[in-house]
C-alpha cells in the first residue's frame, strides 16, 4: 500500500508540473495580453496610449520577456514563496487574496449541495431501484429527466422572477440592499441564508436528478446477483440485506467519483453564480479569462488542475478502503 | 418414512412476462423424511431450480407462487406450518435455521465485498443467541469441518481470494452453521472441475451421514443423483413425472423420459460399442407448453389421441413409493374422462401395456 502510495505521488507530481506548462502555455497563446487589452479599452474612450507608457507596463508586469521566462517567474513565485502574482485587471491586487476571498462562499454553496443531493437522492434510488416500474420510480424517473433536461440558468431566471413577482424576494446577490454594508449580525446572517437556499436548491435539483438515476442503475445492477439471494436464503431481514449487500456493493462507482468533488469546491457553480450574481470564484475567472488576466486565470486552472488530481487519488484511497478487491489489487501490485 | 421435513403438494410457480405467462414449476409433489436425500434430476430448464427457490420463497419477480403448500416443520415449536400462506417472520426463521440452501456458482454467490467470517458469522448471529466472539469460533471450527485447510486464517480472507472449491466448501460451511435439518443444494458441482465435484459431493455425503441432515440435491448428473441419493425425482416442465427409491427407479425406468435420460448416460466398462441414445428433440419453449402429456412431442412410446389429450395423473407401484406419470400405466379407467374423444385409446394403451410388461 504504502509503495502504491509512493507511485502515485511521484505521478502526480510530474502530471502537475505538465499541467502547469500547459496551462502556462495556453493562456499566452491568444494575440495580444493584458496590456494590448487595456490599449483597446482606452481607444474605446477616445484616449490614446502612447508607445512609453504600453512598452512600460510591459516590463512592469514582466510580458516582454520570454515565454520560458515568464512561466519559470510565476511558477518559482508560486512554489518558492505562495505568491500566484498580481491580477491586472484588479487593480494588481494578489491573485491568492482575490481567490481565497471567494473561495469560502463557494465552498459552502458546493458543501451544501452536495449534502443536500445525496440526502435526497439515496433514499430516492435506493427505492427505486428495489421498486422498479412502480408509481414511485416512475413519479422519481420522472421528475430525474426533467432535472436533468432543464438548464439551470433557466430554472435560476424562472425561479427569481417568481421570488420576485409572487413573494417580493430579493434573490440575486448574496446580501438585501439594507444589509450590503452593514456589520456582521443575526439579521444580515438570515439574510444570507435567505438568499443562499435559492440557488442551493437550483443546483441541487440537477444533481439529485442525476443522482437518483445513477444510484439507481448501480443497485439494480447487484440487487438480482447470487449473493443477494444467498443471503436472503439465510433469514436475514430484507431492509438489512438490501443495506448490507447490494447498496455497499453499489456504492463502489460512488466512491470512485467522490474525489471530483474537491475541484468542485473552488471552481464556483459559474453560471448560476453569474446568473444570481454570487460572489464566488466562477465568475472571477470568467472575468479573468475575457481581459486576458493570464496570472489569475493561470492560477486558477493550476488550482484546479491540482485539486482535480489530488481528488482523483482520494477517490482512489476512498475507493481502496470501501472495496477490498481495489484494496488487495493495491497490494498485490 | 421418518419424521416428515418438507412436503410439498401441487406447487406452482409462474413468472408472468409481457410475452405470457411461464408456468415453470407445475404441480411438484415431493416429500423428504429426516435424514434422506432426494435427488431431483431433468434437462436444464425443467424447473429444479425454481422449485428449490420456491420452497424457501427466494423467486424473484416476476416469479410469483400462485398455489400449492409447503409444510416444513414449525420454527415456533411442534407441527407442520405451510410456507406459502405463512408470513414474512416465519419464512425468514425457517431460512437458514429449518433449511438451507447452497447455490450453482459459489463464486458469486458470495458477496465480494465482506469476509467469509462476517458472511458466515451472520447467520449464526441471526438465528441463536450468540456473542461476536462466539460466532467467530463457531465458523473457524465449521470452516475447518468441511475441510478448509487453516480456518483461523481462511475466516479473514475475502470471496475473491479462494478458489471455486474451497468456496463451495465456505458455503456449504455457511448453510451448515446453524444445524439446518434439510439443506438444498442447487447444482452444488456445476460450476466446479470434475476432481473438486467429487470432493464437494463426497463432503456433502458424509455431512449428511455425521449430522443426519436431509438433503434435496438438486442436479442434472445422473451419476451424482445415483451415488448419493436415496430416493429420486424426475422433474420434467416444471412437474415430477417419476419418483421412487434410487435403486429401483435405475434399474427399472417406468416413464419414456426417465428411460431417454438413461440412454443417454455413458456406462463404464459395460463393452458395449453402441452409440448413445440421446433424449430426442429439445426441451419445448417456455411459453409453448405442450398440451396434454408435456412430454408427449418427445416421447418414443407417443399415443396418438390419448398423450396430447389427458394430462397424466400419478400411478403408484410397482414397487412401494414408487410413482409414475404416464398415461402407459394409467389404468383403462385412466381414460375414462376422455373415453368419448378417443376411439384408438384403449387398444393403444393396452398394447403398450403389454409390452411393458414384459420388459
């Protein structure tokens, strides 16, 4: 096991590192850079930059350097001393500080989905499943194709123009108008949580939908095996065979999926955040990408590049310590 | 007979599919006193399988039991209770405690994802008042019984780790755990190499033999229905067409098809060159049930006008507990219902009944 370990943490160092090359790559393919963006933006309002001012900036911000000089100043900055570099387009402050100012909202809006889809989709497939072609599974098919097929951002528009017309909400924002600069307090916390449950409940009724009819063909897949019926032929309870053999066997895929969720944490649900305007990171790196911001959209796809494969390996710990067949495979190879 | 363990009367089992309905077990009469071992022997696709399901109400829908009785002996104390009408509470307690059951293949009928110690350990927690600890004893001793070399070991080791064998021996294991007084076992060798069979079969023998078990060994070798079993069951499209004691069902076949599935044995060293006869034609599809006799396309002693007409009823004789059906032995009074319907049935019958004396 620890051997195993030991491999996969060589690899993902050296994937890392071409994930960083690449990255670094791609964002300084397009013409042009932060500088020629903030050129056009001034001949848009009728100024003009002069050739000092554009070659300046240039060196300010290091771009009339090589391009293997470039990577090796924002990778070295980034592993020698955490510093993901400046964000143009904010006025140069920090990429980490703009990032980790976002990151805690996003965070919780994945974390709470999340709980609340697999809260609802388990019991939901797990029934269905063991009730196949029944009125529930048919109602959970049902309301699982729809959730799937309707986009979210129209369920978003649907849903805030009805808070809106119907209930005199104010969704949209993460704060009411009264509250956007007032101190921390138990009306403006309610008033968070106020406008936070429409869009976890938006994006939930996608993934859960998703869910029910993933964990639905995973149990019907084990419930008709041998083993089912051999345990059931020694007396066990039905509730505590279907928990014990079919939905542990089934929930191996579940697991080996489960690591996705931690780029999931940072990436932000972008467009619902756009849609809803919530200040999380999704938007920024939208942001970043349009004005050719290349240290912050760089750092962000690092990151995530970097939690996609750290999560990968926990998915295959996670995986390892659920199903012993991975777990002997491990340690037989 | 001894003490009655399982009786089963005019069982049916039926799985309605969208195509119709397939009548897979078809009014199976068995009984096994304590003790016996029954083989029930036919082509694949008879039924064996899903009566011995049936009779732990294991079929999975759309399979559903629509009648019959199946009296086994009462987990609540004295007397007979039948498992059909019976509810949920009583089946669960004569699983696995009254009866047990091993499968065809033991590779997955295991769960991979537990130890053989918790799978089997689980049985024995659920039917006796025991502690973890002492169900782990109890299956290291009884891993050790039916001949798993190091059980403290074997008792950690997961489904995947063993071989085809030794796994059948683990659940052979687990039906034993808690002292079952019948044990099924479906096509317990089909899956296994020939010289593991002989091992598994030669376990289960002298299992039955130390514990005094009954078992209703389920199989298509008649080889194997020979060497161990007592008595003998027939089933042909989900009903039993001849049963009686080993010896005298081998050695004098009544029914055409418990003949054909003997003429197409191979017999060791019997110098004979002749080629073997296999049984002719195939079984028929599930929904295309034959009127009449089920067997009666296949048949070589066919009557024409009584075999696609009457269904046969049970005929005892000649030996005691011997019973046969088919319309050879029915008496005239066999035809008596459809007496009007066929003119050539009684010259027919009669005739045939000659011959078969003399055999």
């Amino acid at each position: 096991m620890l051997s195993f370990l030991g491999r996969r943490l060589g690899w993902m160092v050296i994937t890392l590192w071409a994930v960083s090359l690449a990255t670094f790559f791609i964002i300084s393919l397009p013409p042009g850079d932060y500088v020629s963006t903030l050129q056009a933006n001034a001949e848009e309002r009728g100024e003009v930059m002069g050739p000092a001012e554009v070659a300046a900036l240039r060196e300010r911000y290091g771009l009339d350097q090589s391009f293997f000089a470039q990577y090796w100043k924002w990778i070295s900055n980034i592993l020698l001393h955490g510093d993901f570099g400046q964000a143009f387009a904010w006025n140069n402050q920090p990429v980490g500080d703009l990032i980790w100012d976002r990151v805690a909202l996003s965070c919780f809006l994945s974390v709470a989905t999340m709980l609340i889809i697999w809260a609802i989709a388990w019991p939901i497939g797990i029934y269905s499943a063991v009730r196949q072609y029944s009125p529930g599974d048919y109602a959970a098919t049902l309301f699982g194709f729809i959730g799937m097929a309707v986009p979210e951002f129209m369920l978003a528009l649907v849903l805030m123009w009805v808070g809106m017309r119907y209930f005199h909400l104010s969704p949209g924002g993460l704060f009411s108008p009264e509250y956007q600069d007032a101190a921390w307090n138990l009306g403006k916390l309610l008033d968070v949580a106020n406008h936070l449950w429409l869009p976890i409940l938006i994006i939930a009724v996608s993934g859960t939908a998703g869910g029910i009819r993933i964990i639905r063909a995973n149990l019907l897949d084990e419930l008709y095996k041998p083993y089912v019926v051999a345990a059931r032929a020694k007396g066990l309870p039905e509730w505590k065979l279907l928990l014990k053999y079919p939905v542990r066997t089934s929930m191996s895929p579940f697991f080996s999926t489960v690591g996705w969720l931690l780029p999931g944490l940072i990436s932000g649900e972008t467009i619902i955040s756009i849609v809803m305007n919530l200040p999380t990171t999704g938007p920024l790196m939208l942001g970043g990408v349009l004005s050719q911001d290349m240290y912050l959209v760089g750092s962000f796809i690092l990151i995530l590049s970097t939690l996609t494969v750290v999560g990968t390996l926990v998915s295959d710990l996670a995986l390892a310590w659920w199903d012993p067949r991975i777990r002997h495979s491990y340690e037989g190879g | 007979m001894s003490e009655t363990v399982l009786r089963v009367k005019d069982l049916r089992t039926q799985f309605a599919l969208d195509d119709g309905v397939v009548k897979a077990v078809d009014g199976v009469d068995l009984e096994i006193g304590r003790g016996e071992v029954l083989a029930v022997v036919g082509e694949s696709g008879c039924g064996k399988s899903v009566m011995a399901r049936s009779i732990l109400r294991l079929v999975d829908k759309p399979g559903r039991i629509t009648g019959g009785e199946i009296w086994v002996r009462d987990p609540a104390g004295g007397g007979l209770v039948d498992l059909v009408p019976a509810d949920v509470r009583t089946v669960r307690q004569v699983r696995g405690k009254r009866i047990a059951m091993v499968f065809q293949e033991p590779m997955t009928s295991m769960s991979p994802m537990h130890t053989l110690g918790n799978q089997i350990g689980e049985a024995i927690l659920l039917h006796e008042r025991v502690t973890k600890a002492e169900a782990r004893e109890r299956t290291i001793e009884l891993l050790g019984r039916v001949g798993i070399p190091a059980p403290e070991r074997r008792v950690d080791a997961y489904p995947f780790q063993m071989s085809g064998g030794m796994l059948q021996r683990a659940m052979i294991a687990m039906a034993l755990s808690c002292n079952p007084e019948l044990l099924i076992a479906d096509e317990p060798t089909t899956a296994l190499d020939t010289t593991t069979q002989a091992q598994i079969l030669e376990l289960l023998d002298s299992l039955r033999r130390d514990l005094g078990m009954a078992v209703m060994l389920i199989t298509h070798d008649l080889g194997v229905a020979a060497r161990l079993a007592d008595r003998i069951a027939v089933m042909y499209l989900g009903s039993v067409v001849e049963h009686g004691d080993t010896a005298s069902v081998f050695r004098a076949p009544r029914h055409p098809y418990t003949k054909a599935l003997l003429g197409s044995v191979p017999k060791l060293g019997s110098g004979s060159r002749a080629r073997l006869t296999p049984v002719r034609g195939m079984v028929p599809h599930a929904y295309q049930r034959p009127t009449g006799c089920p067997f009666h396309p296949r048949c070589e002693e066919f009557m024409a006008g009584r075999c696609e007409v009457t269904v046969p009823r049970p005929t005892a004789g000649p030996e005691p507990g011997r019973e046969v059906r088919c319309l050879l032995y029915e008496d005239g009074g066999g035809s008596h219902k459809n007496a009007g319907l066929s003119k050539a049935g009684d010259s027919a019958g009669d005739g045939t009944g000659d011959s078969e004396g003399d055999a």
